[in-house]
C-alpha cells in the first residue's frame, strides 16, 4: 500500500516504509497519522488471518475506515 501525503508546507521529506506500505511526503500531521493507520491496518488484516491481496476491497475501505486516527 502507498500513502502519499500532499499538505507539506515545512520542505521536510518524510519517507516511512514498512513491510508491506509506504508513506511518502504530507505534514507531521498528516504522516504519523497514514503511517499509524496502515500499522494498525496490517495488524488488523492479521487479527482476521486475511493477506492484503485476498481482502475485498468493500472489507479493505471499512478496515481502513476503522483504523484511521481521528
């Protein structure tokens, strides 16, 4: 998975890569939060015994949904 932030405004290149996503640009703000909810997203694909390829999009946007910091 790919997160890709555009509301940089500091000149800071944040890049965070994990094992199956990268987050790329965005805020402080914005960056910790894509990275944290694709952790949390892995993690919950895990928790169910599903792999990223194998997820219905409709089960992948709800995961999503739930994992996203407010």
């Amino acid at each position: 998975m790919l997160g890709i932030g555009l509301d940089n405004s500091d000149g800071h290149r944040r890049i965070t890569r994990g094992e199956r996503f990268s987050v790329v640009g965005g805020s402080e703000e914005t960056h910790d939060k894509m990275t944290e909810t694709l952790i949390k997203t892995f993690e919950e694909l895990k928790h169910r015994g599903k792999d990223l390829n194998d997820t219905d999009p409709r089960e992948l946007a709800e995961i999503l949904h739930k994992t996203t910091p407010r």
